[in-house]
C-alpha cells in the first residue's frame, strides 16, 4: 500500500483534549492514520486508523466547530476538522499551504471534490457554504458543571508555569533558531524549541524528547525547566560557539546546524560547575 500524502500535525485528544504533534499518513487504501515517529510509518504501527469514506465529512477552516478551543499558537487558516460517525478530529498544521493540501487529499480519498475543486469552492467567492458542511449537531442537552479533577487542575498548573517560563529572557525565543515563541519543550535538559526545529530533530532522531506545551507534564521534568532554560543550556551545547558565528533559521543549514550540535556536539562542553552540584545533592 502506497502512501498518497503525509506530513506532521498538531491533533486534539479525544479525552483530556490535550493538543499533541503527530505524523499523518493518507493511503491509497482510503485509510488515515497517525503516529508518534515519521521514519518508516506502516498501517500496522498506527495509533489510529481512520476509514474514509462517502460518510466523511472534510471541514476546512472557515468552517470548523467554533467551540473547539483552539492553542493560541495555531492560526485559524492552519486549521481543519476531520468528521466520522462516532468522532470529529481537530487538526491544525504547521502552515496554511499544508493544510491546504491536507483538505484536498482528504476530500478526494473520500470521493468529495476532484482535484483543484477545494480551491475554487473556498475562494472564489461564489459558495456560501461547501459541499462538505458539517454534520447537523443534535440538540444539547443541559450542561452539568464539573470540576477539574486533581490531575487536571495539576496539569492546567504546569501549563500556566512553562507560559511564565516562556516569557524569561532566552526562553521566549527557539533554542536552534530563535525563532519568538516556542511551543515546545524538552524537559531532560531544559529547553524550549519552535515546531520548525521539533520537525528537524524528529526527522534526525537526535536524543532529545520534545514534548508540546500543551500536552502533559510531569514536576520533574518542570524543575528541570524552571532551573535550566535556554541560556543555562547554551553554556553546556554552545559552550565553544563562535560569538561571531551566523546562526541558520532555516533550510538545510539549519538542519545541518542542529545535527552538529546534537548528534556530533561540535560546542559542547560539561558544565563542572552543575555537576558538582547535582552529586553535593545526592543526584546522579
């Protein structure tokens, strides 16, 4: 089975409805699936497997659910929905020509529009609406408040956390690039990293773990945060580079910069000083 399209994209969960970066695959089978790794994706490692059919209902960004709360990172036009009987599937992708592409693969696996069709449905200005509107949502029925459980409201406490962090010197800006805002974080050594540079490393496999900042954290892995950082990082993987040097912000340079700095450690230099500290402590 061959694949049709693939790409990363960011993905609400159908419980906690946390926002977490997959790697979706459409193939030419009709089947949707995601995962957590790009290299070598196959049907059978598959989180999910989402069949798509007549019944599927393709919702581009003018038209998503206006309840859904959205991450303040993503940009409406970035923005899609994916609608099958027993769910609807937030989606939003790195760019709006990503999305773009996503919504016309997607409606014609599902037999939905010809190719070129999504395009002159949304912007020509003569559709009010497109032949794949939502479904009719039933009627609701009266909410019942609830209260954050404890793990919830400890969740919804480290978010707000890595936002103050974020907001801290260095740390507003991409480790790799500099890029302003990241949206990701690497608890094992302290740093916070655009969706461009997350992309780069997973692509890599360089030891890092990112996590985004709105997924699921653990106080450990806060700490490590709260006490590192960007700049704390930069005397241990930048130890040795040039002041004069010309940072890369994109394409092949970029990612050649962050494999020399991982995976060949071209500036590294143990920070002494840390080490000292964490074996006085009793931490190994």
């Amino acid at each position: 089975m061959s694949i049709e399209f693939s790409s990363w994209c960011t993905k609400q969960g159908s419980l906690r409805k946390n926002w977490k970066y997959r790697y979706l695959v459409l193939w030419s089978d009709g089947l949707l699936t995601y995962h957590t790794r790009q290299n070598d994706p196959t049907q059978a490692s598959a989180l999910r497997t989402i069949k798509l059919s007549e019944e599927t209902h393709v919702i581009d960004y003018m038209f998503t659910d206006p309840d859904t709360e959205w991450p303040e990172t993503s940009l409406p036009q970035t923005r899609f929905e994916i609608q099958v009987p027993d769910r609807t599937f937030h989606i939003y992708c790195d760019t709006s020509q990503e999305r773009e592409l996503w919504v016309e693969h997607l409606s014609r696996a599902c037999g939905i529009a010809e190719p070129g069709a999504i395009a002159s449905d949304f912007h020509d200005g003569t559709s009010t609406a497109p032949s794949f509107a939502p479904l009719p949502k039933p009627e609701p029925c009266e909410p019942k408040k609830r209260l954050p459980s404890a793990t919830e409201q400890l969740q919804s406490d480290f978010r707000a956390t890595l936002q103050a962090i974020t907001q801290t010197g260095a740390n507003s800006q991409c480790f790799d690039c500099q890029a302003e805002k990241p949206t990701w974080a690497c608890g094992d050594i302290g740093i916070f990293l655009c969706p461009n540079c997350v992309a780069i490393h997973k692509k890599l496999q360089t030891p890092l773990v990112p996590t985004n900042l709105f997924d699921d954290w653990s106080r450990s892995a806060i700490d490590r945060l709260k006490r590192g950082g960007n700049d704390a990082a930069a005397k241990v993987y930048e130890a040795t580079l040039p002041e004069t040097y010309s940072r890369p912000i994109k394409g092949a340079d970029l990612e050649s910069f962050i494999e020399y700095k991982y995976l060949h450690r071209k500036w590294y230099q143990e920070d002494l000083g840390q080490r000292s500290d964490a074996t006085s402590s009793g931490s190994v």
